[in-house]
C-alpha cells in the first residue's frame, strides 16, 4: 500500500500515512482539527537498463526491418509457370 503525505493548512503539522488507493483522502488534521492538503512528491519508479527507450530496439544504421541470415532466396520466376500448367 502506497504511503500519502498530508499536511495541515492552519498549524502546519506534516505527517505520513499509509493509505490504500481505494481509500479516501484525509480532510482534517488530528492535531488541530484543521483542513489538510495532500503533498505530491516525485515519482517512485526509474526505469533503468536497455529495452524502455524506441531506440534501444534499432540498430546503428536506423534500419527497422533486418534480414534472418542464411535464409533462402525468393523462388525462381521459372517454377511459377510450371505449376499453373498443371
């Protein structure tokens, strides 16, 4: 579960509390009964390492499509004619 922190507008108490994201925010302070507001801070996931980025998927020359090596040849124009005979 995710931890929230809240501040309060009129006595300026900040404290943290783990929440869940169903549950709803908090609107008064426990210490003076004042109105709280919830305070953002950065967010909590890095993506780090290869495979998050388009280009870590291309190689150097910017080519999209890559050809399998030792893969056969097209089929010669030759064999066409002669299965539509058959």
């Amino acid at each position: 579960m995710p931890t929230y922190a809240y501040a309060c507008k009129d006595c300026g108490h900040a404290f943290d509390i783990v929440q869940s994201f169903s549950d709803s925010s908090l609107t008064s302070c426990p210490e003076c009964q004042g109105a709280l507001r919830k305070k953002f801070n950065s967010v909590g996931v890095v993506f780090k390492g290869s495979g998050f980025y388009r280009t870590d998927s291309r190689d150097a020359k910017g080519s999209t499509v890559s050809a399998a090596p030792g893969a056969p040849a097209a089929a010669p124009a030759a064999s066409a004619p002669a299965a539509a005979a058959s």
